[in-house]
C-alpha cells in the first residue's frame, strides 16, 4: 500500500524506482498468459490474460438485463434468455490489454505492470450487437454508444461504474459480439458474466465485461476510460485515444526455464522457434526472427489463417550453433505497414506498446 | 532479467529494495485468488491460485502412463482410463502455497512474491492413492514415495523434473487422491493434465502436478524440493521441512476499491464482513476480526462446516460509524491451538508465512 489510500493522479516510477507494492498487488490478481499457453490456437480457461480495474462483481442472473437506452426509437430491456435466442455466431478473437508491455519502459508509468504477458484468444459466442441496435432504432442524432459495466471502483479520484464509448460506425461493426460463452461454456464470472462486449481488433478496455447498459448518445462519450485513462500523451495533454491493437509477435520460449530469472536454456542443435502474431489494425503480413539480439533478422514462416480476428501462427528454423548467451527476438509488420519498434516509444501512460520481446536464453553444448 | 541468467541460490533483498522485474515477470504468469472470489465456496476455474516452477508441460495423452515404481512388488503402468476405472472420489480441498505472504516479510526473500492471495478451493476428482499402493505391494523396506512430475527445469543450479517426497505413512493417508478432474471438468492443463497428486491439507508443493512417476524408496526422498526448496530456516543450516497448512483467514475485501491502491472505500453503517479460514494442521476452530488495524479483536461466526479439507466461511457484523481511515484483519486459530502471529515469524525462503492480513479501508459518511 502506498502512503496515499486513494490515488490522485497517474504516475511515473522514479529512473531507478523498482516495482512497487502496489504495482505487485495489481499483478497478482491480474493475470498474463503463461508464454508457454502461445502453444495452444485457442488459449485454454483459466491460461487467457484478465484485466480487471475495480473487483468482479457477483452479477444476479434471475434479476440482470441489458438496457439498450438513449437516442433510440425503443429502449430494450433483455434477459440472458432473449440474447441467447438471437442469432448466434462464435468468433475467434486475440485480445490484448492496452496496457501490455508497461513495465517494460522506461521511465515506468505506474499502473497494471504488464512485461510482455497480457494476451489471450478465445472462441466467443454471443450475438452480433448491430442488428439489436437497428431494432431498438438508432435516432439521425445518434453519435456514441456508450458501454456500462457492473464492475464499481474509483480511479484518480473519479467513482465510477466502469464504462467505455465506441463510435456509431465502430460499434456496429459486423463483427462486434455480446458474448455469453468463452470456449463454448457460459462465460466465468472473471471474463464477465453472464454478458459482455467483445470488439474484435480493439485492445481490450473495448471490450466492456459484466455488461449492463448500452445507451446510445447524441453527442462524444466523455467518460473517464475514454477521456483520461485510455490515451496516448506525453505529459498532461489530452493526448490520442488508444483503440486498435497494434503489430505484435510473441515467441513461446523454447527450452527450459530457470526458475527465478524465466531465462531459457538449451542445448546446441536445431531448435524451431514458434510463436503468434496479430494485429488489430491490418492482417499479419510478415513475421521476423533475430537470435542475436536484434542485431539480424530472419523471415518466419506463418502459419494457416485462422480468421481475421485471431492471431496467427508462425515458426523458424534455428540452428544453434554456438554455446553461450544470446537473446532471442521476434517482430510483426502488418499489411497496413505497422511494424514493431526495436526501440520502445514511450508514453506517459504505458499504452499500446508493443516494443519487441526479449527472452534470453543460455545455449549449451548438447551432449553427446 | 537480473544480470544472471540462472539464479545460484537463494537471495534476501536489501531492506530498502522494491519488487525486482524478475519477481515482477513470476507475479505475472502465477496468478493468484482475486481476494473477492472468496465469497465463492467453491473457486471457479481460473480462479484458483497457481504456481508453476517451470513451464506448464505438453503432455501427450496417447502415450501418456502414469508409472508405479521401486520397492514395491509388482510394479504398475496405468493408463488414465485404468485409473478413471478405479474407485472413483471426490473432496473439497483448499490448497495454499506455502510461499504466500513472502512477499509482505521483511526482509523480503526474492522468489514468487505473493501478498495474501495464493490460495483456492477445487472439487477434486479422482481416486485414492492408498488402495493402488496397496495393489502393488509395498515392500518392507518403504520409508517414503517420491511423486515425479513432467515440468522440468532449473533452480539454483540444479536441473530437474519437478519432484517431492511425502512418507509412506503420509502418502496412504485415506484423503490422498490422484486427481484427474477439478470442479467437474477434465484437469486444466495448468493444474496438472492429465493427472496430478492431491494432498489434502499440505501445502500446495506436495500436490505434484503433471504426475508421470510414483516410485516407492527404501530411503528417505532426498530431492531439491524437500531438502533444499521447501524448508524452514533462518539461515544457511537444513532447516525443518515445510508441510502442512497453518492456519489462516482471509477477508473478502468489503466495499469498493481504488483502482490503483486496491484500498477500499465504504460508507458508514453495518457492514458484514465475510470471510474463509482454514488450517491443515486441525480444524478451524475460531476467527476473530479486528476492525482498528489490530488494536480490538471481535469473535467472528462461523458458517458450516464444508469438509475437514475445505476452508470454512465466517462472518462479522461491523458497525463503521467513524468516517476516516483504518484497518480490518482478520485471524484464525484452529482446534490444535495454533493461531496466525500478528507479527512476521521471518524466515529466508519465506515459507508457511501466515501473518495476518491487513484490509486498508477509507470510511466516509454515508450519504443521506
């Protein structure tokens, strides 16, 4: 606990400021992909990144319903039982926490302290949310829609239930859900039950869990998590909002770990490196590899499509031939041209980075 | 990464030293128990803590045999449809790890840096360990049995498959299962697919998961795990080995939380506060809660008993009428006398910690 109950502002680590209590607090309850679950196309129960910003909220089935409210000619008011009779589609999407790979800059912004860990996919079922917009009837005024969660905290000082906006345009989107199931079982309370949001292609905070309220609005969302803490800025400027994902290649380490600093050995010899890839602003066009550093890079090959929304696998053949230490590296471009940066580009906030991974790794002389 | 690429022993931070990114990066792929999912009496999945030495394994259920080895008389190779045609059981059990809380001493001992929160309560399924000694045949000679699973890697310098040593006369114990289903469902793979050891009422090391070998030894079981990892000790002598759950109670955290303090904010009125406590060593035998950081302790009620190797609910009625900061604890004590020490009782490896929990809560006036 810091000295303050009740933060006031964001913050950022002093240069040689290690993690703090808080910081540890936050991560143990939130949790990142064990590296070694990029081995599976569709993240296991339990395996997928989970961000939440205040507590799970234990969410009543026999009295919760989704509003639908606002500029609309009919506001709505449905059960889990008229969603689930809508049409039903499943989707496999990548989500990523717009926050991932923060406690890697430097200097550190002082939040969620994501390394390299805050992704998962999923198969989610639910209905499209375009049609049940068009049936409530969205006014010429309409502008926003707004998002409201069950989930109740305070944050920089602003109480608040949890809530995001997305555009008219971006929120009927065909391949926007209302998702009642992960992995074809009912939703866990954890990812947002009984209903949540998945906007496919959007970092996470998007994606709005334990859904209550859709209010469609005739002018900007000026909520907190649009207006404040989902930006991209360098000082005290309102600065970009954050919404697609950006390029980014994982490796699963190959090896084996050490327990205490994660770093990989293995032996001399052809070792084939795989991974993932994905990215919310274009398809995956190319993955590269470096077992240097950085200092060279290797094209990857890619792996089958598995639909726009999903991440993509990849691999590369490597020879190691020398004992000793290096560090293995992996970078994605999209078909848009994005690319991910070797140096890391630095905001106040920690958002959308998707600086390089880096796993070290000790190559040892294989027995004969 | 620390400036080693394998850690060589165990290591103490430096009184003024913050949490290190190789802690960090271990916060972040073990997850704990996001304190408000006490109010569930069974943890759902994902839910539950999880500790993994090395990688979670990929484990081929084609060729996968669970094997029964050493001084035993016939020796065994089980298939898991061999052993889901045994008796067939199922326990509530409440594992903890026996480094929760390390990261809350000081000085701090460097390795899995838990707070509170590394604790869970699982349905297990599966069947009793004792009858399948039994059927191959314990030799006189059998002093303890080693539980191997397929997780491998290195910890301090020593290489190796993940594994410990229970006795013999702890290992028949009736309770002990070979568990292949959690909560209903097929063993996650991060919980040990397709087949791990449940020992009900020890720290969670002993509950190998991944399990490939059972071999019975005329000898004491001198792995790392029992005779390095797992030991009580202050200094650089052996140590007393670490094994059953002290006892501990945990409180479901009341009101609603700063985002980034995890402090809470309530209004003032009656709040009960509700909790889980449990002890491996004996049954729980009273909770007290203490709402003034520790100064006042009150007798919390417990609720129904769930099973000797499951947590037990409890709860106090707490009347906040002062607006302001303060601190709730909680504390449990079980029927073999033990209670948790409200001071640290330090030791190096930070192991079997069960100081008690600290809740720090800003009280305002209610609105009227």
């Amino acid at each position: 606990m810091s000295e303050q109950l009740l933060e006031t502002a964001a913050r950022i680590a002093e240069p040689d400021e290690a993690v703090s209590l808080d910081e540890l607090r936050l991560a143990a309850r939130n949790s990142g992909l064990p590296l070694e679950a990029l081995r599976y196309d569709v993240t296991p129960l339990g395996m997928h990144y989970l961000l939440v910003h205040y507590d799970i909220p234990h969410v009543d089935l026999a009295t919760w319903t989704l509003r639908v409210s606002g500029a609309v000619e009919r506001e709505l008011a449905l059960s889990l039982a008229d969603l689930r009779d809508r049409p039903r589609v499943t989707t496999r999407v990548t989500l990523e926490c717009a926050g991932n790979g923060r406690a890697r800059l430097l200097p550190r912004p002082v939040s969620q302290p994501w390394l390299d860990e805050a992704v998962g996919t999923a198969e989610w079922t639910g209905t499209p949310l375009a049609p049940l917009l068009a049936e409530a009837g969205l006014l010429p005024s309409a502008v926003d829609v707004s998002f409201t969660g069950h989930d109740h905290g305070i944050e920089r000082g602003v109480e608040q239930d949890y809530a995001r906006g997305l555009s008219v345009a971006d929120a009927t989107a065909p391949e926007v859900l209302l998702a009642y199931e992960m992995n074809g079982v009912p939703l866990p309370p954890q990812h947002g039950a009984p209903l949540r949001l998945v906007a496919p292609g959007w970092y996470g905070m998007a994606s709005v869990k334990w859904l209550r309220e859709i209010s469609v609005l005739d002018r900007p969302f000026d909520g907190f998590q649009n207006t404040v803490a989902y930006r991209l800025k360098q000082g005290d400027e309102d600065g970009e909002p954050v919404t697609r994902i950006r390029p980014r290649a994982l490796l699963q380490p190959p090896g084996f770990p050490d327990f205490m600093t994660r770093a990989r050995v293995l032996d001399t010899g052809r070792h084939v490196l795989t991974g993932r890839a994905w990215s919310g602003m274009a398809p995956v066009a190319r993955v590269q590899v470096s077992t240097d550093g950085g200092a060279e890079w290797h094209e990857a090959s890619l792996g089958a499509d598995e639909g726009r929304w999903a991440w993509r696998s990849w691999s590369f053949a490597w020879d190691a031939t020398v004992p000793g230490p290096t560090v293995l590296c992996c970078r994605a471009t999209d078909e848009a041209g994005n690319v991910q940066p070797v140096d890391q580009a630095w905001n106040r906030q920690g958002m959308a980075s998707n600086l390089v991974q880096r796993v070290p790794v000790l190559v040892r002389e294989a027995a004969h």
